[in-house]
C-alpha cells in the first residue's frame, strides 16, 4: 500500500503525519507500506518513521548517476539517502515533464542499479478510454517502458495501473475495470516475461482510492495493492486503506 504525497506537506506536517499514523499501522506486517513525500520531506520522513516497517520513497528520479542536471535527483542519491523505493512514470510527471515510455525505461533501469523497487506507473487518458484505445495504450506503455527490461531485472519492479481519468477525480474505476486492465498487464508480462513473471509481479491500482472503496478493489484477485494520493495525506484514512490489505 503505496501514499503519493505529491506536492503536499511541509516537514513539520510530515512529522506531525507519521506520530499520528504509525501508532495506526502497528502490527500490520501483511503488506509493504510506502509513503513517497517531497523529496526535501524524506529525511524527517526517514527520521519520523525509524524503528516501523513504514518505507519512504522519492516520486521521481533521473536516469544520469550524476551530472549537470539542474534540479533533479539520481537513483543513488535516493538509495544514499535510505529510500528503498521510487515512482516512476506518474501520470502527473508524464504530462508535465513531458516524460516519454524511453524515459521511464532509462529511469526504471537506474533505479534498479542503486537498488531502489522502482514502482512504474501507467494508464489510459480519458479521451483514449472513450475512443476504446485503452488496450492499445497500455500495451504501448509496456512496450516503451517495461518490455526492454531483463528478467532478473523486472523481477524486482512493481506497476502500477492508473488510469489518468480515475486520478484525482473521485471517479474510481469499478473493481471490474480496474481487474480487466490488470489481466490485460498481466498478459503482456506473460508474453514478454514468461507466466512465473506474470504471477509474481505486484500490480496496484490507483486512482481516487479511499477508505470506503479499497476493500471492495482488493478483493479483486488482479489488484495486488493501492497506489493512493489524496487520501494518503491523512493518517486515520490512509492507515484504513493499510489494514484493507
Ligand atoms: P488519487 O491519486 O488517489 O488522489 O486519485 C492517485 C495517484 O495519483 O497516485
């Protein structure tokens, strides 16, 4: 169970997060719990989440080891500063910072060479729902950003389907759609990876995940996790999506 914190939280509010919420998730050891803050958050967030299992993450990351690369971050750097995970591919970096499937391949692979569990993201436009293109996008995505991996290399990434439309909106994906893409991913690991690889590899959802519609979304065999945001940034509601696992 994954928190995108996106730009939100100062470093006092991020501790003040974690002394409200790791009390909450205490003794949950059935599932990985990420928080990805700000980048300048991850040392009180390393800080504030000492001696838990809580992970902590970075939202982005550049492909270079080092260089003159003005206001990003390495993979190394991250892995430096304690962080064992980082997204890549999010829709939100995709549209903004312009990134292309070659780029969350080269970024997934320097993640994977300072050790980071890469969480790669994908998922349909709204307009490429309703033009019916969604297979067709999603097959691409992995294409570009996936399908250029070893073996021993995807093995230790995580994906997660978020459908752009779904993000931000408080318009989930029904459990059925969300399954329906999730086999469809699956499938392509299937084809490109072999069917050990496709059984293994964790898919999350994400998109408009809160406390009242996670349990329904994880009982659907596809779904392997949450990748959530908004209701991430409260303690109580991101601690009930926790325990849903
Ligand atoms: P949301 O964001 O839960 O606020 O829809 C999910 C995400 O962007 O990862």
């Amino acid at each position: 169970m994954a928190g995108n914190w996106k730009m939100y939280k100062t470093v006092q509010q991020t501790i003040e997060f974690f002394q409200r919420f790791n009390p909450l998730v205490n003794g949950v050891h059935k599932c990985d719990v990420v928080i990805f803050p700000p980048f300048v958050n991850i040392p009180a967030a390393q800080c504030a989440a000492a001696g838990t299992e809580i992970k902590v993450g970075g939202q982005d990351v550049h492909w270079g080891k080092e260089g003159a690369y003005t206001g990003e971050i390495s993979a190394g750097m991250l892995a430096a500063a304690g962080c064992e995970w980082v997204l890549v591919g999010h829709s939100e970096r995709r549209l903004y910072g312009f990134e292309t499937d070659a780029d969350v391949l080269k970024k997934t692979q320097s993640s994977l060479e300072a050790g980071l569990t890469p969480v790669v993201c994908v998922g349909e436009k709204l307009e490429e729902r309703k033009a019916g293109k969604t297979e067709q996008i999603l097959v691409e995505q992995f294409a570009g950003g996936l399908a250029g991996l070893t073996e021993e290399q995807f093995s230790k990434v995580v994906i997660a389907y978020e459908p752009v439309w779904a993000i931000g909106t408080g318009h989930t994906a029904t459990p059925d759609i969300a399954a329906d893409a999730h086999r469809l991913i699956r499938s392509e690991v299937q084809k490109r990876f072999g069917s050990d690889a496709a059984e293994a590899v964790r898919i999350l959802y994400g998109g408009s995940v809160k406390p009242d519609n996670v349990e329904r979304l994880m009982l659907e065999q596809d779904l392997d996790g949450a990748l959530v945001g908004g209701a991430s940034l409260d303690a109580e509601s991101f601690s009930k999506i926790v325990h849903a696992a």
